[in-house]
C-alpha cells in the first residue's frame, strides 16, 4: 500500500536519520507532504511520525518501542507505518518488524512486516 494522503487524524510513520535530515525517501516524502520537521529525527511532526533507522538496529529497537507507546497513549489517531529501516537503511523486514509485534490496534504495519509477523 503506498500513502498518498492523510485522512485528518491519520499519522504517516517513517524512517528518519539521526540528524532529522529528510533529504530522500519516505522521509523527504513526510517533509513534502505530512509536515515533518526538518532537523527533528524522532518523534511526531505534523501529520508525520519520525524514527530514527539510520543509527543502528538498538536505536531502531528503542525508537520503535517509544513509538508503540505512543500509538498506545493516543488511540484517537491512526498510525499508517512505512517499511522503515527497509530502504535507505538497508534492513530486512524480518530484521525490523518484530519491534513493532506489540502495536496496539490503532497501528497499520506494512504488508511486509504482518507477513513477518506471521499475521494475515
């Protein structure tokens, strides 16, 4: 599924680097479109989600789990995740979905990672 626009309380979760330098993939896309921050990696910004993928897999691991968190604590919008970590950064979905096995139901994952999961 490719995103294309945000129904109002839709969030486009995406892959950042430490530096919040949006400069290519769904990042630049999330800048373009969703309201991300440039210069801010983590965190909600606009109609947009950043985790930093570019740090290493604990950084991921750590980030994603805040993020699940946060899912948790807002179930009033609906979290659209991108295969973050899966492009620039160069991870598998089998390497990176597992972060996200305990999202909460207001979190649609990637077709690439519920198959990782095991899920649909």
């Amino acid at each position: 599924m490719r995103i294309e626009s945000l129904a109002p309380g839709e969030v486009f979760v995406f892959g950042s680097n430490a530096a919040g330098a949006h400069g290519g993939g769904a990042a630049r896309f999330a800048l373009d479109r969703f309201g991300a921050v440039w210069g801010q990696s983590e965190g909600l910004q606009g109609q947009s989600y950043g985790i930093d993928t570019m740090s290493g897999l604990d950084v991921l691991a750590e980030q994603a789990a805040r993020f699940v968190s946060f899912a948790r604590s807002h179930p009033e919008l609906r979290f659209l995740v991108t295969e973050v970590g899966c492009g620039i950064a160069g991870y598998l979905p089998a390497d990176v979905a597992g972060f996200f096995a305990d999202s909460p139901d207001n979190v649609v994952l990637p077709e690439s990672f519920r198959e990782a999961l095991g899920r649909d």
